[in-house]
C-alpha cells in the first residue's frame, strides 16, 4: 500500500528557522506563544522550547495553518530547550 505523499508531511517533524539581517525571524513548526515580551519571546515548537532574546521584539504575524511564527525587532540570541524543558521560574522572574 502506497502512502500518499501528504501524508508522509504530517507524520514527519519538520522545522525552519530563518534570521534575516538580525531583525526578522520567521519559524515554522510552532505549536504556542509561552511568553512574550519586547527583550523575550519563548515559544513551544515541535522540537521544544525556543527562547528569542533581543530589543524592542514584536510578534508580527502567528499562522495557526502553518504553523509559522514571524517576529521583527533587535535579535539577540536564540536559545534551543529540550522538549518540556523550560526555563527556571526564578530566572525568568529576576530577569
């Protein structure tokens, strides 16, 4: 029996990051918003947490369809987190 080939796209984890000159972000495979803030941004992808750190950061556009996420702003660092990992309450807290 023959999979079609959608169907070999939905049971397959897939996920791009793209950082265009520093400022703008778009990331596929993203599952929820966990935190956002103008220096942080922490979503839940298909591979785990990411943390996006930066200045005057913005959440233009979130495509449930798609699952693609597009932010603007001063990109700093991203930061990989396990899946269900997440970051300490106290750091995230005292930052």
């Amino acid at each position: 029996m023959e999979m079609k080939e959608n169907e070999k796209k939905s049971d397959t984890k897939e996920q791009l990051i793209v950082l265009s000159n520093k400022s703008n972000l778009s990331v596929s495979g993203t599952n929820k918003i966990i935190s956002l803030k103008p220096d942080l941004i922490q979503l839940d992808t298909v591979f785990g947490g990411l943390i996006i750190s930066g200045e005057n950061l913005e959440l233009i556009k979130l495509d449930n369809n798609t699952t693609r996420a597009e932010i603007n702003g001063n990109i700093n660092s991203l930061k990989f987190l396990e899946k269900h990992e997440k970051e300490p309450f106290f750091r995230k807290l005292f930052k």
